[in-house]
C-alpha cells in the first residue's frame, strides 16, 4: 500500500506570495491533518479533513486554508507569504473514523522556504 | 484546547542505559497518548501508545505510563541502542479533537 504522498517537497518563495502544497493520502484514508513543524515549536496542527469537511483547526492566521476532495485528496494553502512561515510542512492521513484518534501516518513533508 | 508539554528537550544516555521523558497535557477529556519518533531527515512513526483505560503498555524495550489523576505520561526506553537517537513526541487527543504534540525530546545515545 502506498504511503502519504506530498508535493513539493522543497519550494522556496518570496514575501508575498502564496504557495500550494498538496497531499494524497493513504488509500481508505478519510481523514488528513496538517502540521507545521518548526525547530523548537514541535509539531502545530493547522487542520484537519474528513470527508471534505473541515473537522477540526488550528490556531493559525487566516492566511492559512485548506480543503479536501471527494478523493480524499487534500489541499492547503499559504497567502502573502511572510518569512515566519518558513517550516516543514507535514501530512498525515488516517482512518478517522468516529470514537476516537488513531494512528497518524506523516508524509516525508514539503519544506517550504520564504525569502 | 489541549496543551501538552514535554520534558525535557534535550537527553544524553550513555548506550545501555534507560531513558524517559515525561508530558503533561490539560484537557482531562484526553483519552489517547501515542508516542512519535522522528529519525533525522524522515517522519514522524508511531512508537507506541496508550488509551485512557490502560494505565501501562509495554513493547519489547519501550513502555508508556500514564497517570490520568496528575495527567501526565511518560515514555520509558531500556537497554537504550545508538538507534534510538531522533526526536520524540508525545501527544494528546480526546475524541475527534485534533492530536496535539508536545514540542519534542532530541534524544541521543552515546555508544
């Protein structure tokens, strides 16, 4: 079985524009979350996608959105870049069913550079 | 919303000893508590994990503990191995509320 897949894996942009990151989760998956990863900051979750809706969010500025397709494919997006968005950005599909948490699989990441 | 933290940021154990580090999160409707590893340059897997009415889990050399009264678990590695240097993350969710990480424990193992 194929494992999280995201794209790009490394991007570098200047202040002020906006990126796209796109992330196909593990097949049957139907859930996907987003996390920032930073050095010294962890893991922050920025949001959360189950069956095309957005179940749960971060504490993160507007300039942050995502969505996620029938395919459970999902999308997050970046608006007027600023330098402190530099960081990992990391998927992580799965089941999500209802009744609790499980396992998260992480994609290997997409390394976003602001400039 | 949840708020877990981790302790402490850096470990150094010599190769053979045992390690632990230790979180704490707030929201006492939290009911699950995985552990993540992260080896340099990869991803984050999961190691191990714990569910609200499990007080202790064991795997071979790793163990959590949890202690939903004080709220807080810990992860436990013995005869520690020059493999087991990376990155560990604790983390607490409740139901369908997001898994909230701690901000990591840079672990290395000296042989």
């Amino acid at each position: 079985k194929a494992g999280v897949t995201q794209t790009p894996r490394y991007l570098i942009k200047t202040r002020g524009q906006q990126v796209t990151l796109s992330c196909s989760p593990i097949s049957g998956h139907r859930s996907v979350s987003w996390y920032q990863q930073t050095p010294g900051q962890g893991l922050q979750f920025l949001f959360e996608y189950f069956s095309e809706t957005q179940r749960n969010k971060g504490n993160f500025p507007g300039r942050f959105s995502g969505r996620q397709f029938s395919n459970s494919r999902s999308e997050m997006n970046v608006s007027t870049l600023e330098l402190g968005d530099s960081a990992l950005y990391l998927c992580a599909s799965s089941l999500g069913g209802p009744g609790g948490a499980g396992e998260l699989f992480f994609g290997e990441g997409s390394r976003l550079t602001v400039l | 919303g949840e708020n877990v933290e981790q302790h402490p940021s850096t470990l150094s154990v010599q190769e053979g000893d045992s390690a632990v580090i230790k979180c704490t999160y707030s929201d006492s409707a939290s009911n699950y508590f995985p552990w993540y590893k992260q080896e340099l340059g990869k991803r984050p897997q999961l190691i191990i994990d714990i569910r609200s009415n499990v007080g202790e889990k064991k795997d071979q050399r790793i163990a959590v503990t949890l202690n939903k009264t004080a709220k807080h678990f810990s992860l436990h590695i013995t005869e520690t191995q020059p493999e087991d240097s990376a990155v560990y993350f604790c983390a607490a969710s409740g139901g369908n509320t997001p898994l909230v990480f701690g901000k990591g424990t840079r672990l290395s193992v000296i042989a």
